[in-house]
C-alpha cells in the first residue's frame, strides 16, 4: 500500500511512504515541489496530478475537480490576449471551464470549453489588465455526470455535453436572496 504525504510552507515536500507493513513505514521517495499544492490527485499507483501555485502568489482560487472514468480535468480559466505592451495580455478571449485529457502515455492536452463571458460582447472594463493584483476565476465549481459537464458560478449553472462543451445546453441564472 502506497502513500503520499504532503506539507506546505513556500515548498511543497511531496513524500511517497510504503505502507505495506504499517508498523515499518518505508520512504520510497521526496519530490520538492516550488509553490504550494491547492489539489492532488492520485492517478495509478505511480503517478500523481498536482496543480497550485508558485510560493507568492496568494488570494483565493477555484476548486478543482478531475474526472476519473473519463481521464479528464476541468479548471476555471480566463484567457488574456493581444493588447498591453507585449509583455502581458490586455483582452479577454475566454472566461469558463476548460478541459483536459489526463494521460500517461500522451500527457496535457486540451478537450473542450465551457464558456461562461461571450468574448465578443465584453466591455473594456472587463479587460484583463489587472489580473496580477485581483484575478479571481468566474467559475466557483464543476462537476461530471456521466457525458455532461456542470460548471457553477455566482450568477449561474451552466451545463454541456462531454462531446460538444463549447455549445451550452442549459443555462439557469441563480439569484441571491
């Protein structure tokens, strides 16, 4: 029985302990991971997924959430382009859920989005200037149910198939009493 022990400060110790003779824990390894780990998860018995932040970066994030008999992560993402001053991006592409094929024999690779801005209609005060110092991700949460997926965020539940994520099936607005 294998085991993974993680602890944080500015680095992440990522332990691997054999657990096969609970009175004899085994090191069987030590991953120093820089930054801090906000979700991990256990893909086989031999690897891991681990996404989160470099050590300074701080304030709230999205929960994450990874689809185990699909292989298939979803992360909120807001995607900047074009604009600024070549250094960093000034205008929203994307603001939703994307997607990602998890494999270990192909690796990370793009499935599908979820949108939840129309890009065409955002207004220049939604641009992406400041997402240094007040980035916060439009989607609060996403779940899988068989060949669909949900995203939540304050204002709405919005939900897609598997097979066509882009085109929105249903959108229900959310008011707060």
């Amino acid at each position: 029985m294998t085991r993974f022990v993680v602890t944080f400060k500015k680095t992440d110790p990522l332990l691997v302990f054999d657990l096969t003779d609970a009175t004899k824990p085994t090191l069987m390894g030590e991953l120093q991971i820089p930054g801090f780990s906000t979700y991990m998860q256990r893909l086989d018995d031999t690897h891991m997924l681990a996404i989160g932040f470099t050590a300074d970066d701080h304030e709230s994030f999205a929960y994450f959430n990874y689809f185990a008999p699909k292989k298939i992560l979803a992360l909120p993402i807001t995607v900047c382009e074009s604009g600024g001053n070549g250094t960093y991006a000034t205008n929203m592409a994307f603001a939703g859920l994307m997607a990602f094929d998890i494999s270990l024999d192909t690796g990370i690779t793009e499935y599908g989005r979820l949108p939840f801005v129309d890009a065409s209609t955002v207004s220049a005060s939604d641009n992406c200037d400041k997402w240094w110092t007040d980035s916060k991700s439009l989607v609060k949460r996403s779940i899988f149910m068989d060949d669909f997926v949900y995203g939540l965020s304050d204002a709405q539940l919005r939900v897609a198939g598997l097979s066509a994520m882009s085109t929105v099936l249903q959108s229900v607005p959310l008011v707060s009493k």
